[in-house]
C-alpha cells in the first residue's frame, strides 16, 4: 500500500480528529501521571477504566501500520508541530493520516481478538497463563 497524503492534507487531518474524534493528548507522554483530564475523557467515551483507556494508544490499534513502505512514505510528509510530542509517527489506515505512538482517539480497535477485563471475561494475563 502506498500511502497518498499531503502535508496540507495530513495537517487538515489532525485537526478534524482532535475535534471530532478526541485525538490526543496533545502533548503525549508515557508517564502515568500525565494528561489525567484527558484520559479520564477517553476512560468515560470507552466506558473502561482510566488504566485501560491509558493502554488503548495508536502503537497498538488496529488501524495503524507501520510497514517499510510506510515508513518510508511518511517522510514525504514533514513533521509539524503535533510530530514534538508524539512519541514517533505511525500511519493512520483508517483517517489517513499519520497519527503517533503514544496518542489515541476515540475509534482505537484492538489489534487482539480477546474482550478486555472491562468485559468480565478473560485478560490477556489469565488468556496466557490461566486464572
């Protein structure tokens, strides 16, 4: 897949997600103590806890794809002032878009075909070794 995006394209992009979709946060960190209002916002949209809405990032949904060819695509496109804090780009298959590691938005998919704890069934943990 060859991805078509421009930078105009991409920036208009970013802009719709953050509006319509709660892409963020805007300055990304893997520090729990960061951007609680934020995930507290995405815990509530989720209906999961802020702990499970923290693990629900870009770097393992569904729609992001980071083959060579895209990687090697994206840096068509140059970094903006959203690239900063990120914690590295991915590509966004679904919005098309390159989006980061460490950012989320409301439609994040798992990439695993298991139901999270919020659920009531089994956790990756009990999946792997039992309850």
């Amino acid at each position: 897949m060859k991805i078509k995006l421009t930078e105009k394209e991409n920036n208009s992009t970013i802009e719709k997600m953050k509006s319509h979709w709660n892409l963020g946060p805007e300055k990304a960190s893997s520090d729990p103590k960061d951007n609680g209002e934020y995930w507290k916002k995405m815990a509530s949209i989720w209906n999961v806890s802020e702990k499970e809405a923290r693990r629900r990032l870009c770097s393992n949904c569904k729609h992001s794809c980071c083959t060579e060819i895209d990687l090697e695509q994206m840096e068509f496109v140059p970094y903006n002032e959203y690239d900063k804090y990120g914690g590295g780009r991915t590509y966004c298959e679904e919005f098309n878009f390159i989006c980061h590691n460490l950012r989320t938005c409301q439609d994040w998919e798992s990439t695993c075909d298991y139901v999270t704890e919020s659920d009531d069934t089994m956790t990756m943990k009990e999946m792997l070794y039992g309850k």
